[in-house]
C-alpha cells in the first residue's frame, strides 16, 4: 500500500512539474498586453486621421492629443523593455524582449509618420509609411504570441 501511495505521488509531482516547466514571464505577458492596446489606439487613430483635409483644427488638435498620449506610452514600455533586457541574462527572454522592441519601434515610427503627415497633408508617403509600420509592428506581435503559444 505504501508503494503504490509513493509511485501515485510521484506520478502526480512529475505530471504537475511537466505542465509548469515553462511559466510564462509576468513581464511578457504585461508588454503583451499593452502592446495589444496599442494596437487598438493606432487602428482607432489611423480611422481618425483618413480624411484628414476636411477636419477643423479642433479635431486635427485632439488627433496629435492622442498621437502624444501613445507615443508617451511606447517610450515607457521601451525604456521598461531595454532595462529588462540588460538585466537579463537567459538568451531567450532576451529575444522575447527584443522582439517587444522591435515591435514598439515600428508602432513609434508609425506616430511619427502621422504627426508629419498631419503637418503636411500633401505629403501622402507619410500616411502610407505609418500604415505600413503598423501593419509590420502587428505582424511581429502576431509572431511573439505565436511563439509564446508554441512554448506552452
């Protein structure tokens, strides 16, 4: 009886220690998160700024009020990303916060090209550019969850 009490525990502490091998990083999962609202302002921004010829200075106004609330929000998660990044000594953390890096720098850029197409409408590359930033800092957020999903 005592047997098989020992080999029913172990089997239990060697199941439980297999599904909680990988954790997932608190860290991660907080810049993923605000990396996934982000996202949602620069949709919701990007919607704002088409058309932007027959906006009043009143809305192009509460446009770059919004355009500086998110780019104050990228600039903290990556000073948060780049201190933990040189904190950390695993190779793999690492590449998750360079990824979460990458992905803020495009969606920075993105800002930037919308505050200069809103000082120069005319200039539509601009417009064109911050789209395609997103669009390439959501195809890398896309690639971390992926990765994240593959290592549970």
């Amino acid at each position: 009886m005592k047997k098989i009490l020992i080999t029913m525990l172990s089997i239990i502490f060697i199941s439980t220690s297999i599904s909680f091998a990988y954790a997932q990083n608190p860290d991660i999962e907080k810049f993923i998160s605000d990396l996934d609202l982000i996202k949602n302002d620069l949709t919701i921004l990007t919607k704002k700024i088409m058309d932007v010829e027959h906006k009043s200075k009143e809305e192009i106004n509460e446009i770059k009020k919004d355009i500086a609330s998110s780019s104050s929000e990228i600039n903290y998660a990556l000073a948060r990303v780049s201190s933990l990044y040189k904190n950390e000594t695993n190779p793999s953390l690492r590449k998750e916060y360079s990824a979460i890096s990458n992905t803020l720098s495009s969606y920075s850029f993105a800002l930037d090209s919308f505050l200069l197409y809103l000082a120069n409408p005319d200039d539509i590359n601009q417009f064109l550019d911050a789209t395609y930033e997103i669009k390439t800092g959501n195809n890398s957020l896309n690639d971390i969850k992926e990765s994240l999903t593959r290592k549970k």
